[in-house]
C-alpha cells in the first residue's frame, strides 16, 4: 500500500477546503449558534429537526464505518468467493 499518503492528503485537503465555502455572511448570522457557519438558509426549525440530523449522523456513520471495515478486511477465506476472480486475474 505505497498510496496511503496520497489517498490520506486527499481525505485531509477535501474537509480543509469545505470549511470555507460552507456558509454565507447573511446565513451566519440567521443560524443558531451551534450551527452558525455551518449551514445555509434558516437552520433547524425545532427539537424534531436536531432529532432527525442526529439520528441521519449517526446512521450515515455506521454505514460509512461497516463499508470500510468489509472493504479493507472482508474476511471471506472461501476460493471460490467472487473476489478472488478480480483478485486472481493477470492483465
């Protein structure tokens, strides 16, 4: 794995950048403070909205973290699983 360096400069280099281009002058100041800078338009409207961001942060969290886990390290010890055709094919 000689890329890791390039693929963890990209990872970095990608959020560095967001963090200023997320929010507008006007929509700062019409966020509620937790969100201020973060967001566009009015924000959250109530209790229920914080409920469902949270609840689609932690989902999106468990998803992201089960697809790099069984990406990396699938541990399917069978021959004939279908990734050693990829894996076990010559150019």
């Amino acid at each position: 794995m000689k890329n890791w360096g390039k693929v963890i400069f990209v990872f970095l280099s990608t959020f560095l950048i967001q963090g200023s281009v997320l929010a507008c002058e006007l929509c700062k100041k019409n966020q509620p403070k937790v969100l201020e800078g973060i967001t566009h338009g009015s924000g959250p409207q109530g209790d229920t909205d914080y409920l469902i961001i949270g609840g689609a942060i932690v989902i999106v969290s468990i998803t992201l973290f089960l697809s790099l886990k069984f990406l990396i390290r699938p541990n399917e010890s069978d021959p004939n699983h279908i990734k050693n055709i990829v894996l076990n094919t010559k150019m």
